[in-house]
C-alpha cells in the first residue's frame, strides 16, 4: 500500500514515525530515498523552511498569500500546535496574530512565559478559504511538516489548542471537553500533550477561561517534575 505523505517523507530524506496501525509495505517508491538512507537529520529548518514556502502539494496554495511555517525558539522546551492560519496569519507568514493571538500571549504571560520561549505551529502551513475546518486531505499533505518540525524542536511538552489540533495531532475523534484534563503522547518519544480549548474560542465563550488556566497550570506541573 502507498501512503502519499509517507511517500513525500521518504522523498525529502525523513524516515516518520508511523503509529502501529498504519502499515505500510517495504518496496521502495519510485523515486524516492530508500528507507535504510533516510535520516532524521537529513533536512534541516533551512531546508523544511524553503519546501513549505514552495509546496503546492494541495489546492490551498492557490489561495493564499504564503504559507505560515512557524515562530519561536527552535529548542524551546515548550511546542504550541493550533489549527490553521487566518486571514491576519494568511498576511502576517506568523501563526497566532491578531486577537487570538494576544489573547495567546497573556495566557503564557499568565505561567511564565513569552512568545519567544515557545515554539509555535499549526497543523495547516496554508490559510483554508473563509477559515472553513481543515479537509482530512489537506492536514495529510502537511502532516510531515508538522511532524518534522516537532522532531527538530524534540520539546518537553505539546500544547494543543483547539478541537482541530488535538483530534488531528493525536489522531482521534474524542471532544475536546472529554479530552481535557487527561495526558496523551506525541510519537516514539512519548512526548506529553495536553490539551485546551482555542483562544479564538475563549473570546467568544470567555466563562472556559477557568479551565484553560486549570490546563495551563497543568502543563506547568508536569514540564517542573510535580506530579500531576
């Protein structure tokens, strides 16, 4: 069986981690890195940059006015995965502008930490059209950029935030509100992910506040040593 974005991957010199349902077969794809050459150390952020600034692997590069590839510390200890970029990410080539993303701020500001401390994504390089839900194909086409990514950084902890970034980063369909307060794993590294609700969303339902502050504190707890 091929896999498109497995076959991408192999391409550009990175051997994936894959979960154990996903099997693929051992024949090589035609013009593609051998598995036993790949390393993950094979494209650098350089060179991950410039194939996201360049891909055109789905429709969405039609539209948009560049891609969003990520900002922060590329060692931070801490990785912020959203969803998609909006029209002001869409302008800006920055995840998390705007009013989400000042909102983003304060609630780093509100544990100890600034922008520049983390490390920041989205699970979509590329704006979708009136900021629609991404389509299962388009997170695919961009699933070993993120992945990429999250190997380059190796961080301590991965704050999802949003329905989108958890259910897509962690592959399930869980909600959101049932996916609160528990503590989920990121790849071989069993990377901790905790999840929060978007701050887009908290400025339309302010009253979750509370909880995201309770899943930040979280976060926290686990990323110092104290049990949680």
């Amino acid at each position: 069986m091929s896999v498109p974005w497995l076959d991408h991957l192999l391409t550009i010199g990175v051997q994936p981690w894959l979960p154990r349902s996903v099997v693929v077969d051992e024949a090589v794809p035609e013009n593609s890195t051998p598995p036993a050459a790949a390393t993950t150390g094979a494209i650098d952020w350089d060179e991950l940059a410039a194939l996201v600034a360049g891909c055109e692997r789905c429709e969405l590069h039609r539209g948009r006015t560049q891609t969003v590839f990520g900002v922060g510390n590329r060692a931070a200890r801490w990785m912020v995965i959203g969803e998609a970029p909006g029209a002001e990410e869409d302008k800006r080539g920055e995840p998390f502008v705007g009013r989400a993303g000042q909102l983003l701020d304060a609630m780093l500001a509100a544990i100890g930490l600034d922008r520049q401390q983390v490390y920041i994504a989205n699970i979509l390089k590329c704006r979708p059209p009136n900021n629609r839900d991404p389509r299962p194909e388009e997170v695919t086409c961009c699933a070993p950029y993120l992945q990429r990514q999250i190997e380059l950084v190796a961080p301590e902890l991965i704050l999802a935030v949003g329905r989108i970034a958890a259910q897509n980063l962690l592959q399930v369909d869980t909600p959101i509100g049932r996916m609160r307060g528990q503590l989920f794993e990121y790849g071989p590294r069993r990377i901790p992910v905790i999840v929060t609700y978007h701050p887009a969303y908290l400025l339309r339902s302010p009253r979750e506040k509370r909880k995201v502050w309770q899943d930040l504190l979280r976060a926290r707890q686990l990323t110092q040593g104290i049990p949680v």
